[in-house]
C-alpha cells in the first residue's frame, strides 16, 4: 500500500532535512540584493539572484539591527541557514550576517564572529583581567617544534630568570590545532598551573594564522580563569583570539616581555627607592632634630633661673644649719646642767664624800632619825665602798 502526504506534513519533512544537513546551516551565499522590504516589524525581506536563479531571503530584527546598509543592486556575501517557510511552502535563507560582495568569504567568516562575539561582550575591556605583577610560573601554549617558544624562552630567561615555564605544547595550525590549543588552555586552568599564559605563535599568511579566528579558542580564552596574553603573527596581525585576550601583544617576543617584569629595571628601581628611602628618613631626622633643639632653647628660656635659686637655696640651708647647730648646743648644754643637777643629788654621790646610809634589812628603808631606830634592829650600813651589817644597841641623841 503506497502511503500518502499531506502537504503540511511533506513540507515539514523537507524542512527538517534541510535544517538537519550541517552544510546548509553555515552557509555563505554571494548575489546581487533586490525585492528589499523593510516592514514595520524591523525584519528585512530580500532576494539574492545570479544570472540564473535567486534565493528568497530573511533577516529577522535581531540580525538586523546594526547591520551595514544594504539597498536594492547591491552585491553582497551573506551568511546564513537554509529553511523552508511552512506557510507557502518556499525555500528561503534565514540570514544573520551581510557584507559588501568583494571581502572575501575569510574576511566576511572574521567579520561575522568579530560582530557576534563582540555583542555577546567577549571583548569588553571593563572585564579583562590586569596581570600578575610577578608571576611565578608563565604557561606557553605553542608549537613546541617553533621558533616563537625559543623567542619567548629567550626573553623570559633575561627578563624574569625567576619565573617558572610551564609549556602546554600544542599545533598552532592545521585540523588539531584548534582542538589542541583549546584542551591547553583548559588544561593549565585544570592544573591550576600558571599565574600568566601566554598563547602564540610566529608570522604567517592569513590561511596560517585563521586557526586564532575561531569560536572555540575565542571562547576557550574567555572562559580562561588565568590571565591570557596573546603574541599572534606580526604587528599588523590582528585576530579574534586577540579582541578576546586580556592583554594583545604585536608578536610572541612582545607577549613574553610584557607578560614579566623587567628584573634590570627592577634593581634600578629598588636602588633609586632605597635611596629615595635613606634621604628621606635623613632628612626627617634632621628636621626632628632640629625641632627638638629648638624647644629645649625655648622651655630653657622659659625656666627660672636655677643658678639664683641654687644660691638662695644654699643661704636657707647655711641658715637652717646654723639654727639647728645652735638649737642642738643650747640643748646640749642645758642637758649637762640637768646630768650635774642629778649627779648632785645621786645618794652615791654623798657615799663619795665619806658619809654613811642606814637602811633597815629586808625593807631597804632608810633610817634618817634616831627615832627610827630600836634596839635590837637589824641594819645594813652603806659606804663609799660596800655595805656591812649591824644592830642597833640603844638609841642616842643629840
């Protein structure tokens, strides 16, 4: 039994065989622009055509927007994808990109991902990254076989010996040298291997150096946590891998030497410092110095007169001296008075002088009238030189 369509259902097969061949959704077209529309949608309506055919042509507002001025007549490169329009069942081109026809598809191929890339802000300079301002390790990705790792090698030894050199070698043009470059990158940031890397190679044709105007190093360089600089070809070389990097340098001798300090430049600067240093810290002292001088003349002129009141000082003390020597002599003399006065009333005194004492034994109370004494009282007598016993025999007076 032969199966039959309906026509919404052949077209909508014929448009996904068309959207499913890769070939027909990277396509650039070369013709000559007429039909143009240019609704209120913002959407722009054409048709490319040769000398024997023509290809009806969308290009909806987003792509529209910013685009180079393009009027009916006008040759141009367009590059876009081939679908079918369900509703009336036509072939068209659903294009995003238009230059003028004589650019080359190359060039038109760079243009298209230089617009792109740049809406998408991968080259916005607000979000590069400054570099390190002393590395310690410098990852090359490059061909480990070119003459741009021995230029950079060269510079780096005499610049920054200090630094260490990681190489993630990789082909820089060629079928691997995309997929290369991109898994080196990738891998220095995976290792955490490198504080700077440096992506390069040597001069060479534009087919030579189309390798760095490819999406996917584009985008491996964005998504780089590490600092990339690139060192691409020659000074008049510009490439997308360079719009992207965070530091574009004319060459791979350039992209060492801005990648590292300059260690010559390094010493001279820490000598000029140390000497800006000790002149400075001379100086401070100095005016310290002379500061200090300055309020010891004033708070000397401010002070008394020490050597008046040493003086005045020296006569209160003369004088407290003399008082107390007075005061002390006057005491001294009236003390030897008082010692004599005792000494003269001292009982032993009289004992000196020949006279006796009388005392009654065990009561050592002394007889001073013959009253006191009774016969039969037992006495001790007191001399100049001992004492001796006695008894009263009778009383006697005078």
């Amino acid at each position: 039994m032969i199966e039959s369509y309906s026509v919404s259902r052949l077209i909508r097969y014929l448009r996904e065989l068309l959207e499913g061949d890769l070939q027909l959704t990277n396509l650039w077209v070369e013709g000559e622009i007429s039909n143009l529309s240019r609704p209120s949608s913002g959407h722009l309506y054409f048709t490319l055509k040769d000398a024997s055919a023509q290809l009806r042509c969308v290009m909806f507002r987003q792509h529209a927007f910013g685009i180079m001025p393009v009027e009916n007549g006008q040759q141009v490169l367009a590059h876009g994808a081939v679908s079918l329009y369900e509703a009336r069942g036509e072939l068209q081109l659903s294009v995003d990109f238009v230059r003028p026809a004589g650019l080359g598809v190359q060039q038109a191929q760079f243009e298209h991902l230089k617009t792109k890339l740049e809406a998408e802000g991968l080259f916005t300079e607000s979000r590069k990254r400054p570099l390190p301002p002393f590395p310690h390790r410098i990852g090359v990705v490059t061909s480990e076989a070119g003459a741009a790792l021995q230029d950079i090698l060269r510079v780096l030894s005499r610049r920054w010996p200090l630094a260490k050199v990681v190489l993630a070698s990789s082909p820089v043009q060629g079928a691997d040298a995309v997929p290369g470059i991109v898994a080196a990158i990738g891998a220095l940031n995976d290792l955490d291997a490198a504080d700077v890397i440096i992506l390069a190679r040597g001069g060479g044709s534009a087919e030579e150096l189309a390798t760095f105007n490819e999406e996917l190093i584009a985008r491996a360089i964005y998504g780089s946590r590490i600092p990339i600089v690139t060192g691409i070809g020659h000074e008049t070389d510009d490439t997308i891998a360079d719009f992207v990097a965070d530091v574009r340098a004319p060459t791979p001798s350039a992209a060492a030497e801005r990648s590292v300090p300059d260690a010559t430049d390094m010493r001279r600067r820490l000598h000029y410092l140390s000497q800006t240093l000790e002149t400075w810290t001379t100086g401070r002292l100095n005016q310290y110095r002379n500061r200090t001088e300055q309020e010891a003349r004033v708070l000397a002129r401010a002070l008394p007169d020490i050597g008046r009141l040493r003086e005045t000082v020296s006569a209160l003390s003369r004088a407290l001296m003399g008082d107390a020597d007075r005061s002390i002599s006057g005491r001294q003399q009236r003390l030897t008075a008082f010692y004599r006065q005792l000494t003269s009333l001292d009982p032993k005194g009289i004992l000196q002088r020949g006279y006796a004492i009388a005392q009654r034994r065990g009561s050592r109370t002394v007889v001073s009238s013959v009253q006191e004494a009774h016969p039969g009282q037992q006495l001790d007598i007191f001399v100049r030189d001992g004492h001796f016993p006695a008894e009263v025999a009778k009383q006697h007076g005078f």
